[in-house]
C-alpha cells in the first residue's frame, strides 16, 4: 500500500498561516494528502513537514514544483522508500474480552507495543514503528475491537550515506 | 529618527518609486490615508474597488510598472479578489494594500473583518499580515520584490488600523532603510542552463517544420526585440498568443497573430502540423491547446518559461529551459549562430509556402454588412484600427468583441494590447484603459467594450473625468452576452437562455453624458469614420461611442471546447475542409 504515496520533507519559514497554504495549495490542485506531520525543528525560524502524498492524484513534480513556488516554502526532499527511515506513532485503545486477556497481552508483547493504561474492560497500548508495521499492527488489534485510535502520520529522515 | 506606520507605508511606496495609487478610503485604512496628503504619490479616488485593482492593472501592463491599490478592509478587500486573481492568472505585478481591523480585534467578527490573507492566499503570489508596525518598511520592500521578479504577480499587504495610526505608541517606531530580504524561500532563477540551450539549438537545427509558440512571458520580460531577432534569424513564423498580442509586430512576414479557440486558421494549423514548437514564455492553456490529447501531435517541445512549474503541467517537453525568457532568446540565438557556423541552414521552404498557401486560403473574413443589418463589429474594429494611431494602446473587456479586436486589430508594437486572458474578466476594459492612460498620458488609449462588460464596471468613467484621463471607449453593442449567445447558437440548439440584455437600455449616449463623458451613437456603417476621428479629436474628457452592432454575429474560425484543433470550424464563406 505504501509504495503508491511519495514521502515529501519539506523545511518551511515558521511564520503565521504557512500551513494554512500549504494545504491549501493541496486543495485547489487536486493533490491529495495522505498524511501531515508538522514539527519544530533546531532553529525556531523554521518547521518541518512531512507529507506523504498520493501518487495516483498528480504527478510528484508538479506537486514538488507548485509547492515550491510558495514564497515560505524553503526546501522540499523526496525521500523513496529505499532511502529513508520512515516512523509513525499509534495509539488505541482496544476491547478487553473476557477470556481473551492472554491473548491480547500476547499479540501487544509480540509486537513490542507498550501498554499505557488498564482498566476493566479497556486497555490503551502504543507502538512506533515503520508504518507497515503499524499497519500490521493495527489489523492484530481490530481483531479484539479498537475504541478509538490515533495515528501520527509518517515523520521520515534520509538514511545516513555510510 | 522615529517614525510610524503610516508615515513609514508611505515613505516606502515613495522608496518603490510609486508616482500613482488607485484607491478608495474607509474605517481601516483611514489612518494611512492622512500621511498620504503629504506624499509625493498620486491617488487615484476610484468608484469601485474592483475598478482600482484593474486600473493598476491596466497601468502595470501600459508601463511594466508593478501596480498599486490602497483600500479598507472587509467588503473593500472582497472587491479586490477578483483583480487579484485577475493579475495571478495573467502574471500582472501589482501591490495592494488593504487595511485591516486593529490588531487586538482580529479573529472578533469585528465591524468589517474579514480574513483578507486567508481569502487571498489562493489569488495572489504572495500576501502579509503586518504584525508589528516596524515591520512596514521591510515587508513594503518584500512585496513589491515579489511582484517584480520571477514570474510577476500579485501581492497583497494586510496591515491593521492601529500600526498606521500615528496617535498610537505602538505604530512608532525607528526609522530605518531596509537592505536585502530575508525571503529563503524564493529565488527566482534568470539566466538559462546553457546545455539546456544547446539541447534547444540542436532540435530547431533537426526540426523540419518548425514554429514560434510566443505567449505573455515575452511581453513580461520585454523580449520583444529578442523575439524578432530570433524569428528573423531562423526564419520561421512565429504564433503569438492572446496574452503575447503587440510582442511581435502583425506587419511583419513572419507574424501569423493568435492560436487557439479563436485563433486564425494558419495559426492554429501551423501548430497542429507543426514538428517542433519552440515555446516561449506560453504555457499551453486550454484555450490554446484545444484537447491536450490531440494538440500538435507530432511536435517535439522546446518550452522556455521563468515558472518550471509549467513545464510538463499540460505538455510534456522534450526540452525545457528555465530562466528568463529574454535571456533564454538571447543565449539560444548565440548558440544557434555558433551551430550555423559549420552546420547547414536546414531547408524549412517546402513548410514555409504550406504556411503561405494557409495564409491566403484561409484569411480572417466576415460577411459583408447588408442594409438593415447592425454594424458588423469587425468592420468598427478595423476603422478603429485604420484611424487611431499605430501606437494606440487598446483595452478590451470579454466575450466576441474580445476575440475580434484581438484577431481584427494589427499590433505593432509591444504593450498597447491590454486585455484579461486568463481569468477573463468581463469589466476589465474600462478601468484597465484609464490605468494604461494613467501609465502613458502621451498615448491614445481606446477601450473596444461589450454591452455586458461596459455595464459592469463603467461607473470609473466619473473617475476617469474627474482625474482627467480622456480614454474612449467602443461600446460594441450588440444588445447580447455575445459570446454565450453564440455558444447556445452552436451548441445548445439555438435555445437562448439569459443571454438578451438588449441595446437600448441603458442609453449609453445619456449614460456617458451623465457622467461627464461624451456620448455617441453610431447606427450605419458611413457614421463610423466620422465618429472615430470626433472621438480622437476630444481631449479634455473622456468619449464612449455606442457602436450597434449586428446581433446575430459570429466569431470565426472556431475550435469548439473540448474538441481538436484539427477540427477548427472555420468562417462559412470558407467552407470546411
Ligand atoms: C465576470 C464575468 N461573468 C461572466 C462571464 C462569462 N462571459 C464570458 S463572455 C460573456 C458575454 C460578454 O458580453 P458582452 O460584454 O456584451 O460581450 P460580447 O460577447 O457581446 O461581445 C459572458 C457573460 C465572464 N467572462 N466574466
Ligand atoms: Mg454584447
């Protein structure tokens, strides 16, 4: 599934309303978002977006090319799959069924999620992890019946050329 | 030396070299509005501020001058969005500074508030919010870089009541020059990759029909003279777009005028046959290209434009050249002369005389004017042409009057077109004239109008005579949204739907009067010389002719939308091959 969306990282000028274009460019081209994560980055002047972008709505570099032309956009990386680290967060909270606690506890440890909070019937666990993972993950857990659940979208970094 | 906002906004369009604003006061912009009694700078007090975004306009293609609009806040700032996007989609270099509700109000549904940089992002190259008062020199200085360079455009600054008001502590501040910008984000690259250009020399060189594919990006980056120097080099012909219309002169053997929807069949055809477009500075618009499927489709692609996001959006190309397209022409016809010197001129003859056998074929025609018949809007367009000036700096509003003036007029030179290509607004005409008139005094400057634009935006007329700016205005009154009747005519069955607006109402001649201007009526084809030399003759105030012109009229040829080019419908006299 992920192999048809493009992870773009793009170092924009911190300034007021600067998410507001980028996604707004989005809307009014037809380029559909996969996922948006937005972050600080060590020099308070600039943030960092990491957008993972639907292949099949537009060609990469028309998006690439548009994005550009927006005056707060500083730089844009294309990360491929090949070349990048790619981590997302989940957080669920999931059914606690009675006489399948073992079960669950066991599908949560295989996975090396951590779980967050217990209560009777409930139970929140976490996992970061390369997005297909939490895919995997997150299909173990419907199995028991998810309450709610929160994905971060896909924060990503090249891999470091030896 | 201490400063505030206001002085400092007007001190720093003065810095620009701002002579002349278009605008009209309010609640928000109403402290700025003092310091300007005591500027250098000339304001422009509009009906409408629809009016004043196009008049800069207008003013910004006369002169290659970025335009400037000062207006209020909330309704004032909605009635720039359509000049706004107006100049986005045809690249115009305007400033426009609206006031907004005072700093601690914004985001309070306050008395008009609207959110202006929100409702503008999408129109405009670039927009501010002034947040601090000393933020003003800086950010004047940004914007009027941004709509000056790269690709030219819109911007707008959004600046609160309270950071112009003088009375307030907090719009003070110290006084200071601004050197540079701090704008990591925007480069605008001028000069061709020089392979790239090589690359381009080698495909004219192995290209067998060849052809100039010219669009506004020449007139922006006043090319003109390049242009000519690299057609007459090569020899080849050059297409000029509807936005390119004066960039290369109609008398000149190589010109074959405009492609497209409405273009001339040699155009058009010369395009579609074509096995190389050297692109320049045109982007392959819809209005051009027919169905992309089927546009040119043998040709190879050179496309040069300052905007790499137009390369491969429409048309994938086999070469493409970012950079300034004056300096791109520049480095190109260096190039080719150096390949010339141990290459053989290749032997374009057999294309040219396939091109000259088109021309004669297929001139532009319109059927003869019959008694009892309106005036035929080609034959009003061609006096004008043959009576004014060569010079004569024409603005035009949309619809059929549009595509004729654009097809009839003969442009000899660079920026006396001046119409609204991309968004096609009806209502640019009559302002976009009096700010071109504005930018050149010198110059005659005619408006060639529809019934349905001139009722929109024709109240700036008042202006027009108050300021003193004696434009003339051709009301082409054919009684019809024109262009939308022909359309239902052709494809909906001749079920006429809306369109009848009817020419006696309003009585343009009155309405003109009314306004200060003088007003003409013009019925019969012996009554158009005459009226046209009265109008050129009046100088003190502006002239509106009512030309009344045939209803029932047609634009030819005609390339239905969605459909081939291949397919272009040409006059019926011509019959169709
Ligand atoms: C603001 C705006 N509204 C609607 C249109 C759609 N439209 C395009 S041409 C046209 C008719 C223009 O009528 P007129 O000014 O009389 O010119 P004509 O075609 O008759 O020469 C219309 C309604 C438009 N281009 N702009
Ligand atoms: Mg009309």
């Amino acid at each position: 599934m992920v192999e048809q969306f493009h992870t773009l990282v793009v170092r924009v000028e911190n300034k007021p309303g600067v998410l507001a274009r980028v996604s707004g460019l989005f809307a009014r081209r037809g380029f559909n978002i996969q996922s948006l994560a937005v972050a600080p980055t060590d020099n308070e002047l600039f943030s960092r977006l990491t957008i993972v972008v639907d292949a099949e709505s537009a060609p990469l570099d028309q998006v690439v090319k548009q994005l550009d032309k927006l005056i707060n956009v500083v730089r844009i990386q294309e990360l491929s799959q090949r070349d990048s680290v790619n981590r997302e967060l989940i957080l669920a909270t999931v059914k606690l069924i009675e006489g399948k606690e073992d079960n669950i506890m066991r599908d949560i440890e295989s996975f090396d999620a951590n779980v967050l909070s217990v209560g009777e019937k409930k139970i929140m666990v976490s996992l970061s992890g390369p997005p297909e993972v939490i895919d995997e993950f997150e299909t173990v857990l419907e199995k028991y019946g998810i309450v709610e659940v929160q994905r971060t979208g896909i924060v990503a970094l090249a891999t470091i050329a030896r | 030396m201490k400063t505030n906002g206001g002085k400092a906004l007007m001190d720093s369009l003065e810095a620009q070299g701002v002579e002349i604003v278009f605008g009209l006061p309010g609640g928000a912009i109403l402290p700025a509005y003092d310091p300007l009694l005591d500027s250098s700078i000339r304001h422009v007090l509009v009906r409408h501020e629809q009016g004043a975004g196009h008049m800069a306009e207008g003013y910004a293609h006369a002169t290659g001058l970025p335009g400037v609009a000062i207006v209020t806040s909330g309704p004032a700032a909605t009635n720039m969005v359509t000049p706004l996007a107006d100049a986005m989609l045809d690249s115009v270099p305007l400033v426009c500074i609206t006031g907004q509700v005072a700093s601690g109000a914004i985001g309070s549904d306050a008395f008009q508030e609207c959110d202006t940089t929100g409702i503008t992002m999408a129109v405009t190259k670039h927009n501010f919010l002034v947040t601090d008062a000393s933020e003003i020199p800086q950010v004047i200085h940004d914007a009027f870089y941004i709509a000056t360079t790269g690709r030219p455009g819109p911007v707008l600054v959004d600046i609160p009541k309270d950071l112009v008001d003088a009375n307030n502590p907090a719009s003070h501040f110290d006084d200071y020059k601004p050197s540079g910008h701090d704008l990591p984000g925007y480069n605008p690259i001028q000069d061709p990759d020089p392979q790239e250009v090589l690359k381009a020399a080698h495909l004219i060189l192995q290209s067998k029909r060849p052809i100039i594919y010219s669009g506004g990006g020449i007139l922006k980056a006043r090319a003109a003279d390049e242009l000519r120097e690299l057609a007459e080099l090569l020899d080849v012909h050059v297409i000029t777009t509807l936005m390119n219309r004066g960039g290369f002169p109609d008398d000149h053997p190589l010109a074959l005028g405009m492609p497209g929807m409405h273009g001339n069949y040699t155009a058009v055809t010369a395009i579609q046959q074509s096995d190389l477009l050297i692109t320049l500075g045109a982007r392959f618009d819809d209005r051009v290209t027919g169905k992309v499927d089927e546009f040119a489709p043998d040709a190879k692609v050179i496309h040069a434009d300052i905007d790499p996001a137009e390369f491969n959006k429409v048309r994938s190309a086999n070469v493409s050249i970012q950079g300034d397209v004056g300096h791109t022409i520049i480095e190109l016809i260096k190039a080719l002369k150096q390949l010339l010197e141990n290459h053989e001129r290749p032997d374009w003859s057999e294309w040219k005389s396939q091109i000259s056998g088109w021309k004669e074929r297929f001139p532009l025609v319109y059927d003869e004017w019959q008694e009892g018949e309106g005036l035929k809007p080609q034959y009003v367009i061609e006096q004008l042409r043959d009576n004014t000036p060569d010079d004569t700096i024409v603005a035009s509003g949309v619809g059929q009057h549009q595509m004729w003036a654009s097809q009839f007029w003969k442009f000899n030179h660079p920026y006396t077109w001046i119409n609204s290509g991309g968004l096609g607004t009806m209502g640019f005409a009559v302002p976009a004239a009096i700010g071109a008139k504005a930018g050149k005094p010198d110059r005659m400057v005619w408006a060639i109008d529809g019934d349905g634009c001139f009722q929109m935006t024709n109240q700036e007329l008042v202006t027009a005579r108050l300021e003193k700016f004696p434009v003339k205005i051709a009301v082409l009154n054919n009684g019809y949204l024109g262009m939308v009747r022909q359309w239902q005519e052709l494809f909906y069955d001749e079920r006429y739907s809306e369109v009848h607006l009817q020419s006696d109402l309003p009585d343009y001649k009155k309405l003109a009067e009314a306004m200060g201007c003088v007003g003409i009526r013009v019925e019969s084809p012996e009554e158009v010389q005459p009226a046209i030399d009265q109008a050129n003759e009046i100088n003190d105030r502006p002239v509106v002719i009512d030309f009344r012109t045939e209803a029932s009229e047609n634009v030819y040829p005609m390339v239905p939308a969605g459909k081939s080019n291949s397919d272009v419908i040409v006059h019926p006299s011509q019959g169709n091959n």
